[in-house]
C-alpha cells in the first residue's frame, strides 16, 4: 500500500491557535495519528502529512476544522472525537483500517520485536490498533491477553495513553473479598497474576512494579470499576466469561475519551454458577453489529504453548458436539 507526503499550511500564522490545535506535547496530534494511521510533523503553521491518499485528506479535513474551531475554544481529546464524528471522519479511519488489512504489525517491548503468529493473531492486533474496543475470544494458549498487554505497553512507552488498567473478575472469591487477609491489592492478587506475568516478562520486573507503584498502571477487580470514566487509558478485561450481563454493560459504559478497550475471555471455560449468564456469551449476541467494534475469534490451531494443549481443547470441543 503506498503512502504519500503532503504539506498543509494553516492561516493566519497564530501561535496561540496552532499551541491549542496541537495540544501539550502535540497530544492532540497524536490522537488524530492514531485514529487515521497518519505520520504528523509541523513546524509553526507548516504541517506535513504523511499516509494514504484517503487518509491525508481525511486529516486534513480535520485539521482544518479544529484550527477554525481553535480560535475560540479549548481543543481537548474529547473535542477531536466529537470533531471527527460530526465529520465522518471515523469512516475514513475505518477504510484506512480495511486498506491496510494485509500489512504486519510489529510492537516494540522490552524482549525485542513481537508480531502475530497466523492469521487471527495478526488480524487481532491489526483490529487493536484500529478500534476502540476489541473482543478476542477462543481457548486458552491463543495469545489473548498477552498480545493485548503487549499493545497496551507499546501505547503507554509511546504517550498514545496516558496509563494501563488491567481488569479481571474475583470470581472465586464471589463477595468475599474483604474477608481475605491484606490490602486490596494483595486480596486480589491470585486473580490477576496471570497479567502481572505479562506486565513483568514486557516491562521488566523493576520498571513495572515502579509503574504500579505511581498508578500508570492499574490492576483491579473488576467490581471496583463502577462509577468510573477511564479516558486516555488502555483496559484490558481478562476473563471475561466470567462476568454477568450487568457486570460487562458497566464496564463497557467505563470506556471514555481516548482510550482502547481489550476483552478477552474463553467460553468453553466459564466458573459462573449454573443460574448466572456468562456477560461474554451474552454481549457477543447483542454487539455483534455495532459499528466500531471488533470481535477476533481464536480456535485450537491459534493455541501457541505445549502442542498437547491444542490436541486435549480439540478432544473436548469434539467431545461436546458428540454428546450436545
């Protein structure tokens, strides 16, 4: 796919403007960047833009309106995101997504250079880079939430969010939690070590819990999410077949400007009791044709860990039709 360089020049030349167009540290920049696939440099009112034609003139479009818009009021995150739906930018982000489906992703961590291993792999973290919120479902050993951990750090080393909140249901431990011995970190600990293993072997042991430590990143049951408006964030919910109907709604209704929502879950392994719906199972059915979410399902040939592992989830998904 090629890509091509053009220069915009917006007038008059008012520094004051163009630092509110731009944003702290060319923050709002970043966002329309982001959204379109776009390289942005500018130097005083000089801006070039580098990407597919489609998507050069869909920034352009937007630039043009935010620097009229600029004039007179505050351009924060949630004024590009309203800015860029009122005109119909988001189609434009939709085909740039759609034109660059066959290109590889890289994302950069502490191990090096990672990339998806077959094709739902490379589809899923193509769509997570594309969307605001992502669905990945399918056994365990597919790459799930470690590829989701991986975008989240490589968003976070990159300033495209602000901090990392990692999400799990306590499903075990029910309404019990406060009986547990420790703090609510350690109370929920057991539950969300699996994303702690990724943070760890991404970041590295120290800078991690450094991370934890100042809350740039986040690492809480998912209970604890009600109330909340998480902008500029990136939020994985692992897990999620374990959540009730009510449970994924509010978290879903959590995402706010600026962010990107990763949910992740397994419905051949759900811990609810009988009487309870699994929210993941549920919220499949009802999202499934809303626009702006995307939905990667993983089978058994995607599992990457022991080759046993693959072999015993294909002997109970054959198993189940047998016997359903």
């Amino acid at each position: 796919m090629s890509t091509e360089t053009v220069e915009l020049i917006l007038e008059p030349a008012d520094n004051q403007r163009l630092a509110n167009l731009c944003g702290e540290f060319n923050g709002n920049l970043q966002q329309i960047e982001q959204r379109l696939q776009v390289e942005i440099a500018n130097r005083g009112n000089q801006f070039n833009v580098t990407g597919t034609a489609e998507a050069i003139k869909g920034t352009e479009a937007v630039l043009h309106k935010l620097f009229i818009e600029a004039e007179h009021d505050e351009i924060t995150p949630e004024h590009i995101h309203l800015s860029m739906q009122d005109a119909h930018i988001e189609d434009i982000a939709q085909e740039v997504a759609v034109d660059d489906e066959f290109s590889e992703v890289f994302i950069k961590t502490k191990r090096g250079v990672l990339k998806g291993r077959g094709t739902n792999q490379k589809d899923y973290l193509r769509r997570i880079l594309s969307h605001d919120i992502n669905f990945g479902v399918g056994p365990a050993g597919t790459g799930k939430t470690y590829l989701a951990v991986a975008c989240a750090v490589e968003a976070l080393q990159s300033e495209q969010v602000r901090r990392i909140v990692l999400v799990r249901p306590a499903v075990e431990a029910g309404e019990k939690l406060g009986f547990l011995p420790g703090d609510m970190a350690q109370k929920v600990d057991p539950y969300l070590r699996p994303l702690y293993d990724a943070l760890y072997e991404m970041l590295g042991f120290e800078r991690a819990e450094k991370l934890i430590e100042r809350k740039i990143i986040e690492v809480a049951p998912l209970a604890f999410m009600r109330g909340r408006t998480l902008n500029d964030s990136f939020i994985i919910l692992d897990e999620a077949q374990n959540t009730t109907t009510e449970q994924i709604k509010m978290f879903l209704t959590r995402v706010g400007f600026g962010s990107t929502a990763v949910i992740t879950g397994d419905i051949t392994q759900i811990d609810l009791p009988n009487d309870k719906m699994s929210g993941l199972k549920h919220v499949l059915k009802v999202l499934e044709k809303v626009e702006g979410i995307s939905f990667t399902f993983f089978c058994a040939k995607d599992i990457v860990r022991h080759p046993l592992v693959q072999r015993i989830v294909v002997a109970y998904e054959n198993y189940e039709r047998a016997h359903s």
